[in-house]
C-alpha cells in the first residue's frame, strides 16, 4: 500500500469515527427516528439539549474544517475544554505543539503555568472553559496570518454564543486584538475592563510568552487580580 492509500484509509476511518459519533449524539437526542433539518426546529428542545446539539454540530464542523491551510499540517483540531457551562471564558492564540498532539488547549509547561495562575485566584479548570483562536496549530508556533484567524474566528463566535459568558480572559495580544477588533498593543489594552457582548474582558499576557520572558509574570499578576475583583463583583469595576 502507498503513501496515498494510506492516507485514503486514514481520511476514511477519521470519517466513519465522525458520522458514529454524530449519529449516537442524535440518536441520545431525538431517539431512533432519522429527522431531516428541518423538522428539528420543530421539536421541542430544552436549552441545554439545543446548546449540547449546538456543540455536537461545531465540533464536527470544526474537525471537518479545510478553510485555511493550516489543516494540512495539523495532527488534529483543538476545540476547547473546560465546563461549557461556566460563565468564565479563556481565550489564547493556537494550539501549540503539544495541544496539537493531544488535542487539548494549554498542555504542556504552558498549560502548567496557567493552572498556577488560575489557582492564584481560586479557579481551577473545571470551573471554566478554555479555547483558542485558532483551532489549528501554526507549523514551528508561528503567529497566526490575519488570513487564517479571519477564517477561524467564526467558530470561536459561535462557541461564544453558545456558551453566552459573562468574564472573558484574553490570553496574549493575538486574542486581544481578535476580540477587540483592535491593533493596540498589548501593554494598551492591559489594566482595563472591556466589553464584549454581554460579557466583560480583561487582557493579560500568554502563560508561553511569560516562559520566554518571566520579568512579566509581576504585570499578569496584576491583571489576574483585575479579573478576580469582577469575578467578584467589585463595586469600582462594575461601572
Ligand atoms: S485553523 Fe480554523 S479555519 Fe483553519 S483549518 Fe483549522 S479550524 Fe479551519
């Protein structure tokens, strides 16, 4: 067998694995009966079988996705992980290495550092949700091209309105500057409380970036404090 089949069979088997798994998620939901598109805005759903339907559709349309280059060179998609459920949001910039690997957003020295950080202000990863901007890792962690987080970010909108957070952590300029639709710098966008949506925003940096350069460990300190006061609901912040 060649390269090619190879890679036939592989593209295959990831496809049956897929459409198995949609169908059960189906079947969980609407029982045994096959319904067109149509007909299921007609059943009756409650809001937390629609979000779990919600999901189930994004994930297999974000591991299907070819909208960029860049899922030819991934291993596989990262989507998120975390509580659905929680009204607390982490956004970073892309599956790095070790994520594209697992399959799993902030592995790796990162992902420990971050649950330091976390832990610093009374939050474990169970009580929030974790995703990126892109779902796709950039060959040797290279920043995203506005190109392809232009083609990305439509899932992490929907993901955003699926799970309809309420405190948003922006991870590192490239989420800040996605979310914001801004090009302020980092260090501008730092110590403040910004909208998005309903929700509101604080900026800090990447746990991979304060690896390279710990002397801002001391700044994300403060900014996590930030976040912590409006998880709290601190009067000042809230206005
Ligand atoms: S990075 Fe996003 S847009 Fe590009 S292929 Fe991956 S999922 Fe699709």
């Amino acid at each position: 067998m060649n390269q090619s089949d190879l890679n036939h069979d592989r593209q295959l088997t990831d496809l049956l694995a897929n459409a198995e798994s949609y169908f059960r998620y189906f079947q969980a939901v609407y029982g045994d009966k096959i319904y067109l598109e149509a007909e299921i805005d007609s059943i009756s759903l409650t809001r937390q079988e629609r979000k779990q339907l919600g999901f189930a559709n994004l994930g297999y349309e974000i591991r299907h996705c070819r909208r960029c280059e860049l899922y030819k060179t991934r291993s596989q998609v990262v989507i998120g992980a975390g509580n659905p459920d929680s009204k607390i949001l982490l956004i970073g910039e892309a599956p790095g290495f070790n994520e594209d690997k697992q399959g799993k957003p902030f592995v790796g020295e990162a992902g420990n550092l971050l649950d330091k950080i976390l832990k610093s202000i009374h939050l474990r990863r169970e009580d929030i949700y974790l995703t990126n901007v892109l779902k796709c890792r950039p060959p040797e962690n290279r920043d995203p091209e506005p190109h392809e987080q232009k083609a990305c970010l439509n899932f992490l909108m929907d993901q955003l309105e699926l799970i309809q957070p309420r405190f948003i952590l922006l991870l590192g300029r490239v989420a800040a500057q996605a979310l914001l639709k801004t090009d302020q710098s980092l260090v501008q966008l730092r110590q403040k409380i910004h909208r998005i949506g309903n929700a509101r925003a604080v900026v800090t940096y990447h746990p991979a970036a304060l690896l390279r350069f710990p002397k801002y460990k001391r700044d994300t300190w403060e900014d996590v404090q930030i976040f912590q006061k409006l998880l709290r609901g601190d009067d000042d912040l809230q206005r």
